[in-house]
C-alpha cells in the first residue's frame, strides 16, 4: 500500500470514531474534530464518502423533532418510462418549492369545491 493509502484509512478511521463519540457524548471532542480538519482534505476526500459517514449518525432530539414536525413524502421519476417528466423535474430548479405549490393548489382546490 502507498503512503496515501494508509492516510485515506487512517482518515476514516478518526472520522468514524469522531462520529460514533460525538454521537454518544455530544460536544466533548472537538479535539478530535480540529485534527480532522488539519488533515488536508484534497488527499483524503473521495466523492461523498465523508459526508454520508458523518450524516449517517442523527442526534436523538432530532430525530423526535422530525417525527413530531415533519412529514416526509419522496416521488420517483423512471427515465425509461416516464422520460418527459423525469427531465422536467431534473430542470426545476426548486424541487421542494414546485411540488409543494402544486400540493397546496390541489389542497386549495379541494378545499372550495
């Protein structure tokens, strides 16, 4: 293995034990976090990887607060058999925006009539 290699590791490492800490123990490791963030990111970052890691831990209190508050709806487009619509929502350029003005139209609607 390359030097790289072993710092790519190491890396993950530290980042998923800053996460699984923080996680249990809040906000005690920002050590931990300030030498996360001296590592130099442009040897050790590969597409997404860091970011799903640390998203996947979700506090508590906030998964209550997004089971009281909010309500989550997801639509798939196929591009094989709905390829006009799949590009239209593609060009949207505010998903959330446009689905949720379509949704309270249609509930403004049904309202009144």
């Amino acid at each position: 293995m390359a030097k790289d290699d072993y710092q790519v590791i190491a890396y993950k490492v530290l980042v998923r034990l800053y996460v699984c800490l923080k996680a249990r123990f809040g906000g005690l490791f920002h050590v931990l976090k300030e030498t996360l963030d001296y590592v130099p990111e442009h040897k050790l970052y590969y597409g997404h990887e860091h970011s799903k890691e640390v998203n996947k831990m979700v506090y508590p209190s906030k998964q209550r607060y997004d089971k009281r508050a909010l309500v989550k709806a997801s639509v798939s487009f196929n591009r094989n058999i709905e390829p006009e619509l799949a590009s239209f929502i593609e060009g949207m350029e505010n998903k959330a925006a446009y689905l949720k003005a379509l949704v309270r139209e249609d509930y403004e609607r049904r309202k009144k009539g």
